[in-house]
C-alpha cells in the first residue's frame, strides 16, 4: 500500500494525503477525515525510512568495528549502543572482519542511507579514509587509531608500550620479547612497536628483531609466536610484552609446556585485561583500557557533532592502567 493507492480510494491527490500524514498545509475537515478514514480502513503506516530521508535525518548512528569476536568490540559497542538509545537514535552495526577497505565501504553505504553519524573502531586510518570522512557530511568518531585533523577518541597506545617495557627492564629484565599482530594496523602493530623500541633505546638494548615475532590476535597465534621466539634466540627472553590478553595466554600455555617458570625465568603482560587474564593459572597481568569510557565518549562526540553539524578534530585519549597479576 502506497500513497497513491490511499489518495485513489479517498478520491484525492497522493499531495494531499501527504499534507494529512504530515500534518503540514490546509486541508479541509471533510477530505482530511476521508483520507484518515481509509488509512484507519486499510491498516496504512507511512514509509517512515521515507519520511526520515526526506527530512534528511534517520535518527540511526552505525557503528563500523573490526571484528565481533572480541572483549573491547564488545565493551565499546555497548557504550556506544547505551548512549546513542538514550538519546533516540537506533544502532547498525557493520563489521569488516579486519578489512581496512571494508571501512571506505560502510562509510559510503551509510551515506546513501542517510545516516545521522558514524562510531567507526578503525585498523588503519588512510589518504583515502581522510578524504572520503572530510567530504561526508555528517560527523564520523574514529575509535582506536588517530590521524591529524580527524575527530579520534583511542588509547595512546605508543606510551603504554614504552611503559609495559620499561618497567620489565626497571625490575632487572634486560631480554624483553614482543609478541605482536601481522595486521597492517597504526596502533597495535604501528605504536605499540614504537613504544617498545622507544624503552629499549633509552636503556641503550639493542632492538633484535628475532625477539618480535607476528600473529592474529588469538591464543594459538600467541602459543605459536612464543614458540618461534624461543627456539630461534639463543639468549632466550627473561619478559615478553604481548598487544593482547590472548597472545598473552597463548604464550603463557607454549612456556609451561616446555617448563618455563613464569614469572621467575619469564615474565608476561598482555593488554586489555579481558576476563579471560583473571582465570589462568598463573593469572595474568595485563594493562587495563577502559574499553567502556573509550564508547562513551566516542558517542558523546558524534552527538555532539550531529547537534553542531560536524564533529571536530582532535584527539581524546583514554586513560590505562598496569593490573599486575602473577605473571610480573
């Protein structure tokens, strides 16, 4: 059922069952309660996606995210959802399965939908991410990387490297492996690299490349990356730095199977302090991100921006903290 089809069986203009379902123009008492009757009569809604492109605002925010199957995407969409519900505004989530192109996509498919602004939790801020988030005209929040001039809400993830690192080498540790992503990403494999390179060269420790070894994120990536570490170094690590808590586990299972005291002969920190650090044996330190406060701000941001027009540059970083456990 259309307009045309209640403006036939009321005997009007489709123009003016319009100005009826919109309450907007004259329209006499006679034809407005004839055209409200046959859409009582006929079960008639308005097409409200319609309506809502034809005034240029949707009241949806979509919510672009690397991957579902993850303890901070998690925490970070249920901020974002919170906010932007007790707002009036509906959620789309999309995931692009760690896809960086996948992100350009979503972005311009949530322009042809008119979408009122978008939470986007990036792995890699490009040229092309930059163009494309200045032409739109509604406000994009970046999550989890920063780029000048875009509008960024993330952790600083180059300091927490350093620190992680220093403090392994302040407590007497001078072998620390890294335990890193294979991901073409600017925060996890691009800052947190340059942070653990940072602290060893304040100590004067050489960066060695066969201590770093690259995964995917998952357990068995981090038992396997911890495996290559050890059997290629011939002064084997005395701490590793992982970029998350499941490397973290990974490498913790490889080194108890081959008898490795953690933390006496090797020490372990993750990052994000998922559920999962508080459960293994020996329970794992990790570096707390407040995944929670990350969305919450994020979700301010863009509303702010769809109140404003456009969201502003800049970058917000989230505080962290070092949960040390029985691994350091």
């Amino acid at each position: 059922m259309q307009i045309k089809d209640i403006a036939r069986l009321a005997e009007v203009a489709p123009s003016t069952v319009s100005r009826v379902l919109n309450d907007s123009g004259y329209v006499s008492a006679e034809i407005r309660s004839r055209v409200e009757k046959v859409i009582a009569d006929t079960g008639y809604e308005p097409n409200s996606i319609a309506k809502s492109l034809k005034a240029k605002k949707t009241n949806t925010i979509g919510v672009i995210i690397p991957r579902i199957a993850s303890f901070s995407m998690a925490s970070v969409i249920e901020a974002v959802t919170r906010e932007c519900e007790a707002a009036g505004y509906e959620v789309f989530l999309a995931n692009t399965t760690l896809r960086a192109e996948k992100e350009i996509s979503f972005l311009k498919a949530f322009a042809r939908r008119q979408i009122d602004g978008v939470v986007m939790m990036s792995v890699k801020i490009t040229p092309e991410h930059v163009k494309l988030i200045e032409s739109l005209d509604f406000p994009v929040v970046v999550v989890g990387q920063q780029y000048p001039g875009i509008c960024c809400v993330t952790h600083d993830d180059r300091d927490v490297a350093e620190m992680v690192t220093s403090q392994f080498l302040a407590e007497g540790r001078r072998r620390v492996a890294m335990l890193n992503v294979s991901l073409d990403d600017n925060a996890v494999r691009g800052e947190r690299t340059q942070g653990y390179r940072d602290a060893l060269e304040k100590e004067g420790i050489p960066f060695l490349p066969e201590r770093v070894a690259y995964g995917d994120f998952t357990i068995s990536s981090g038992r396997q990356c911890m495996q290559q570490i050890w059997e290629r170094c011939p002064e084997k690590p005395d701490a590793v730095f992982c970029v998350s808590d499941r490397m973290a586990v990974g490498a913790l299972q490889y080194l108890k199977s081959i008898h490795i005291d953690v933390p006496e002969q090797c020490a372990i920190v993750g990052i994000g302090n998922d559920e999962i650090s508080r459960f293994t044996y020996p329970s794992l330190s990790s570096v707390e991100y407040y995944f929670h406060e990350m969305g919450t701000k994020a979700a301010k941001l863009v509303l702010e921006g769809i109140e404003n027009g456009k969201s502003s540059g800049g970058v917000t970083y989230i505080g962290y903290s070092l949960v040390r456990r029985d691994t350091f």
